[in-house]
C-alpha cells in the first residue's frame, strides 16, 4: 500500500513538473517581442531631397516609437552640406539607427554609414572613397577636403571606444584615411591611395559589423523577436520638387518669367502676365532655396531687380541706368540660383555645369528676343519695346513738340488700355498717357486733364 502510494505521489508532481514545463515554454513563446523597424531607402545622389526624407522619417519613428531605423543604402555620393547634416540626425537620434550597405557606401555614403549605431554590408559591397570633388569628378580645393577630414575623424570617433576605454571601436585614422591618400596606417593602408573596404576588409577593421545577404536575415539574426517594417519612400512632393529643378523646366520657369514682366509691362496693372510670372517665379525659386541652391539673397536681388524695372517704367519716363539695373539684378539672380556656391565661390561646380546653366539662360534670352521680334512684325511695330519703355515715336516727338498747354482740355480715344499707362490718339497723333485715376479700356473717350513729367495726364470724357 505504501509503494503504491508513493508512486501516485510521484506521479502527480511528475504531471505538475511537466504541466510547469510546457506552460512556461508556451508562455515565452508567446512573450516573443515584436520590433517596431522603420527602413529608409538610401538609393540615390545624398542631396536635400534625402535629407528631408530622412528628417521626416526620423520624426515620423519618435513620435510612433519605433525600436528601430535601417537606412537601406546604395549611393555613389552626392553633397557634403547634405551628408553633415544627414550625420548630425543620425548621431542625435534617440532610436538606434543602423545602416545596411548594398552594394556602395562611397563619399557622402561613407560619411553617414560611419554615423550609423552599427554598420552591415552584403558580400560584393564597399565602403569608402571620401575625396571630396565637383560634379566632374575634379578633386574639390584642399578647404574642402580638410573640413571633411574632419569630420570623417570625428564621427568615428563619436561612436566611441571599447570597454578597456583604450582603443576606438572605429579608428578615427581610418576614416580620415577614406579621404585623404597622403595618410599612411600600418598594416592598413600605404600612402598614395584613399581607403575603400570591401565587406570582407571592412569587417577586419571593424568597419562593419556582420556580412548579410539581405534586410530580412540581417533583422532575423541581429533582433532578438520579430520585425514589422515599415518602408518610408520619397513623397509626391519630393518627387514634384526634383522634376521642377530639371534643366528644361527650368529654362521654361525661366521664359515664363521674363514673358510675364514683359506683357505685363507691355498694359501695366495687374493681370494674366503677372499672375505667371509670379507663379514661375515660385516654382522657380521655392524648389531651389529648399535644395540649397538660391540663397536668401540671392532671391532679394530678384526682388530688388523687379522693383527697379518698375521704377523705370512707371516713375522714370524713358530707360536708363535704374532700368539696366533692374534687367542685369533678375538675370543675375536667376544664372546664381542655377549654380550651388558659397559667397560666389563655385569650386564644387565643374565647368560644364556652370556652361549648362549659362546656357539656358541664353538660350531664353535668344528665344525671347526672337518671339518679340516676330510678334511685333505682326503687329506692325516700328520698336520692340516702344511700350515697355515709353520710347516715343517719331511722329509722336513731333506732336510734342507742342506746348503741353495747348492739349489740355483735348478730347481722344484710348488705343490701347491705360493701366494705369497706355496710348491715346487726340486729333490723329497718339501720345502716352497716364490715367492716375484709374484703368481705361480701348476704345474709351478721354480728355486731357494736365500733364506731369512729360505725360499726359487724361481721364473718361463725360
């Protein structure tokens, strides 16, 4: 009775232990963490575009609280400005953020995958090749490659030393060796070439972490649970924004420009042409401040441009230097929002960019002296900016030659609208006159009420 007794006993907390057991295996299982991971495709020129992509991800991963920020790269390169920026987020972010390289991390790559927590590459990928140059592939003045030197240095350096605090788990030297080929490393490199790891390479010198084949096994190997990923791409907006600072678009912002201030100078007041010249001139210069290419200034000298050529047409009867001002100021100001520079200088612009965009310039300036010159042939025109800058004909020199006395009180016609400034015809010679009282149609009866600084001053006959 005793045996069979105890066998029952330990029978029942044989059944507890596996019952234990089991539960708690389930029980774990079930507690497998899920990792909130946001992954950010790096796969082209680093420029403003992926900076604010980058930017609005990392804002759209703190406020949803996401565990995790893969940024997905290949890309050859693209701005330093962009790059140092790019580096600062990523080493101010309070969510880890790692990098996984497929296939190139060169230049500006390089700089932001050293930002990264940790760094993955596939087999087959490089990192490195920091030399700074222009859009032609010219190595870039020294300045240059000095501040990226530095910069290189001092983000390996930010991601710290290892647990003896001796030694840097990125050498510092390597990184500025990615830079520049007169840094010698033992073992590492010779002098005379600028470093680029392969993913093999990168790994003996602790420049990458592990070699994946993939996002989806990088995720399953390094995170201890499942990953929900999220994929953040370009918006529509970015995308509109990167077709609008395409050279042809451009050169047709650009016409549309210059058309608008002429036709609306052509019947000063506020219409159709000035609606599209403000409209190109948005489209123009927003896309390109948002890139980095126009400058606060640059924009104002613009303004301040428009605004002299408004002056000379409307305050100063006739065209001089303000007006040439004026001209030279827009044409200027958009040749400079074509170019990236910093206080005028444009070492990072190869000579054929710079001819490039010299050239849209022309181009337009030709088709818009050609599209005038057809325009007023059909139209019979003697000058091709009689109105736009209130050049008199010469049947109109000999009517002024008159007293201005003697035309007050005449009665005419308006032949072309006075808005506020237009042509009237009073007892068949036409004079420029100024309706200050407001705008006058074609066809209108006036007559002259006086006269100021050489025009006629006229007003709907009763």
């Amino acid at each position: 009775m005793k045996s069979t007794y105890l066998f029952s006993r330990l029978s029942v907390l044989f059944s507890l232990f596996i019952f234990t057991f089991f539960s708690k295996l389930t029980f774990a299982q079930a507690e497998v963490k899920e990792f909130k991971v946001m992954q950010i495709p790096l796969r082209q020129e680093i420029s403003p575009v992926i900076t604010r992509l980058i930017s609005n991800g990392l804002k759209k991963a703190n406020q949803e609280k996401y565990d995790l920020v893969v940024l997905d790269m290949n890309t050859f390169g693209g701005l330093l400005a962009d790059a140092d920026s790019i580096r600062i987020m990523i080493l101010n972010s309070p969510i880890p953020i790692w990098v996984y390289i497929n296939k190139n991390a060169a230049s500006a790559g390089a700089l932001i995958s050293i930002a990264c927590d940790k760094i993955f590459m596939q087999s087959g990928s490089t990192i490195g090749a920091a030399t700074v140059v222009n859009d032609k592939g010219e190595v870039a003045p020294d300045k240059y490659q000095s501040y990226m030197r530095g910069i290189m240095r001092a983000t390996a350096e930010a991601k710290g030393k290892d647990s003896a605090g001796i030694n840097y788990l990125r050498n510092p030297f390597i990184a500025e060796a990615m830079v520049d080929e007169r840094i010698s490393i033992a073992n590492v490199t010779d002098s005379g070439r600028v470093i680029t790891f392969t993913a093999t390479e990168a790994m003996q010198y602790q420049y990458c972490d592990q070699i994946y084949e993939n996002i989806n096994q990088m995720l399953d190997k390094e995170l201890k649970g499942t990953a929900k990923i999220s994929v953040i791409s370009l918006s529509w907006l970015d995308k509109f924004i990167g077709f609008l600072l395409h050279p042809a678009v451009r050169g047709i912002l650009i016409a549309g420009i210059i058309f608008g201030l002429y036709f609306e100078l052509q019947s000063p007041g506020l219409g159709f042409p000035s609606i599209a010249a403000v409209i190109a001139a948005l489209l123009y210069f927003a896309p390109a401040y948002l890139e980095g290419l126009a400058a606060n200034w640059e924009i104002f000298i613009f303004l301040i441009g428009v605004v002299l050529i408004c002056v000379e047409i409307f305050a100063i009867p006739g065209f001089g230097i303000i007006g040439f001002s004026g001209i030279t100021m827009v044409f200027l100001s958009l040749a400079l929002a074509m170019i990236r520079n910093v206080n005028f200088d444009f070492s990072l612009n190869s000579s054929s960019h710079i001819f490039e965009s010299v050239a849209i310039i022309f181009v337009v300036i030709i088709s818009f002296i050609y599209v005038l010159i057809t325009f007023h042939q059909k139209n019979g025109a003697k000058y091709l900016f009689k109105k736009a800058i209130l050049a008199d004909t010469q049947e109109n020199i000999r009517m002024n030659e008159l007293p201005m006395s003697e035309l007050m009180r005449l009665s005419g016609i308006v032949i072309t609208d006075c808005k506020p400034i237009g042509k009237v015809l009073i007892n068949g010679q036409i004079h420029t006159a100024n309706s200050n009282i407001g705008f006058l149609v074609k066809d209108t009866p006036i007559i002259v009420v006086g006269e100021d600084m050489g025009q006629l001053i006229v007003k709907k006959s009763i």
